[in-house]
C-alpha cells in the first residue's frame, strides 16, 4: 500500500469559486475535474488518470482549514502549480523553493484557497543510496 488516506474532501464556501480555483491550480500537476462523488453534485472531484480521491466539497461547514500536499512530477511542475494558484485568486502562502527544514530532498510551493486552505505542490527529489 502507497497511501495513507483513500480519500479526502475539504469543505469550501462557494463551489463553482473553488472549482474554477482547483481547475486552474492543479492542471500542472496532471489533475483535472473529475466530477461528482453523488448525485447532489455537492461534490467536485479531482485527479489524475483513474483517480478522483481529492473532492472540495459544500457539504460541510468551513471554519477550520487544512493543509493539503498533492505530489508534483517536478520543480517545474511545482512552480507552475504556485502561478497558477495565483493566478486562480490564491494567496501566497510560500514560494517554491527547497525546504530543508522538512528534508534535503523538499521542493515545494504553497498557497492559499478562497477559504483559506492551505495547498501545497511538493517535489522529492531523487537522493543516492
């Protein structure tokens, strides 16, 4: 097993405000809308080929945030993740760079959601063994 988690939902106050942020901020990372999770449509999720375990959602009440970390093919893709979420109406929340403090190998980039989430784009890259 590779994952923790088979899924996760964050809750978001407008959908179609989220929506177009998510559209834009995860096409570099290879993930697009993949649709509902039901047939209220109050779900929207998203991903790569053959997944949708990543779903903002108006079906729970916002208040608290969380910080989510999608994995990145590259720095470039990392980087164009962070444009793109600001692009999208993001705020930055930490431009892409290493980040020893988390390892040697952490590239990554941050930014916030309309609601304040904070989303996260990170690069391992390739160490020697």
């Amino acid at each position: 097993m590779s994952s923790v988690i088979d899924h996760i939902a964050i809750a978001v106050s407008d959908l179609e405000r989220s929506r177009h942020f998510y559209s834009v901020a995860l096409a570099p990372l290879g993930f697009e809308e993949r649709g509902p999770w039901s047939d209220e449509k109050r779900e929207i999720a998203f991903g790569g080929d053959g997944a949708d375990d990543f779903a903002i959602s108006d079906r729970y009440r916002t208040g608290g945030t969380v910080h989510v970390a999608f994995r990145a093919a590259s720095p470039d893709a990392v980087d164009a993740f962070h444009a793109a979420a600001l692009a999208a109406g993001g705020e930055d929340n930490g431009a892409p760079g290493f980040r020893p403090e988390y390892a040697r190998d952490y590239y990554g980039a941050f930014a916030l959601d309309p609601d304040g989430n904070n989303v996260e784009a990170v690069w391992h890259a390739p160490t020697e063994r």
